[in-house]
C-alpha cells in the first residue's frame, strides 16, 4: 500500500522546505535562511543551464546541487541522509545510506532515458519534468531540502531546453494544497492530476 506524499511538509504549512531549518524558532532567522537558499538555487539555475541535460543526473551532481544550496555551514549538505526519516505523513520508502545511494543512481539513470525520449521527442518534456521532480521527493535522499533540490533540478531542465525556468509553485500559492494531492495521488499510481497542474503551471504540452 502506498503512503501518503505531503513532499515533507506538515498539512498546514504553506512552504515546501520543511524539515530541520523550519523547527520552531526565530521567524527573522528562518526568514534569512530561506532568502540564501534562494539565491543560491538561482546562483545554480544560471550556473548549470548551459550543461547538456543528461549532464544533469549523476548522484555526485545532485549531491553537489543539494550542498550548495544548503550552505557548507549546514553539516547534511552534500550528504545523503543517514537515518530514517519521516515527513508528516510521507514516510520514504528507502531508509538506509546503500538504498538511498542505490536509488539516487536508479533515478538518474531513469532521468537520462526520458533525457533521450525529450530529444526526439519535444513533447516529452513535460513527462520529464514531472518524473524528476516527484521521483526525488518520493525518495528524499536528503535529511532536509529535497523540495528545493527538485525544484533546481527542474528549472535547469527547463534552461537547458531553452525555456525560461519557472517553479513548479511559488511558496504560499493558493493552489499548494491541490499540489500535495497531486503528489499524493502520483505515489498511488495516478500522475494524471500531477502532470496537469504541471502543464498549466509551466505551460508545457504533451
């Protein structure tokens, strides 16, 4: 039986970055943390989208990814989580260090196959947009940040197809609740709700 996705936030969280950076505690210096991170995935979305796509899904570059956003202050950047975790109500599926780095590499190669198809295939972004963002945050290979690892991964996607990088949401959207169903229906088995509000939100066809 599959659980239930909330990408790693409590229900009434109106953000996707939970985790150990939104425990409670002071608003102005979670306010600051935040606005690094954002700039550090924007930093990385210019940096990164002239790079080939494929060039996109190796476990070091993720891993690289995650450690730059988080900030090599933070001890878990870079790293693959070494413990269990639970989000709310997503509990992952992997839990130990070799089945996390197993799947990451499992998720990369998936990646670069639908890499293939987009290529011959423009339509076919859409399919992998939507397959590397859910897949990484089904796995939440990271003790904190793999919402916004996904996200940097999808919008420099969208720069390396010459689109313009668009989130898939923007923190506190009115429509954040119908993106956690969306996910949660996508870890029963039905992308369909997914991939529509992901067609409306970046504008993709296919």
């Amino acid at each position: 039986m599959s659980v239930p996705h909330n990408n790693g936030v409590a229900e009434s969280e109106a953000f996707p970055w939970a985790g150990r950076h939104d425990a409670p505690g002071n608003t102005e210096a979670k306010r600051v943390l935040r606005a690094s991170q954002d700039a550090a995935m924007r930093r990385l979305i210019e940096e990164y989208g002239s790079i080939e796509a494929a060039e996109l899904f190796s476990v070091a570059r993720l891993k690289e990814i995650h450690r730059r956003i988080l900030g090599d202050a933070d001890p878990q950047a870079g790293r693959l989580r070494d413990a269990p975790i639970r989000l709310s109500k997503h509990i992952p599926p992997l839990q130990t260090a070799d089945e996390l780095e197993h799947a990451l590499s499992g998720y990369c190669d998936d990646c670069r196959t639908r890499v293939q198809l987009t290529a011959k295939k423009p339509a076919a972004l859409a399919a992998l947009l939507g397959f590397a963002f859910w897949k990484l945050v089904y796995i939440a290979p990271f003790a904190d940040g793999n919402g916004r690892v996904a996200h940097a991964v999808i919008q420099i996607l969208q720069s390396t197809y010459g689109r313009t990088p668009a989130a898939l949401y923007e923190r506190g959207r009115v429509d954040y609740p119908r993106f956690l169903d969306t996910l949660r229906a996508y870890d029963a088995g039905n992308a369909t709700p997914f991939f529509e509000l992901l067609r409306e939100n970046l504008g993709l066809e296919g």
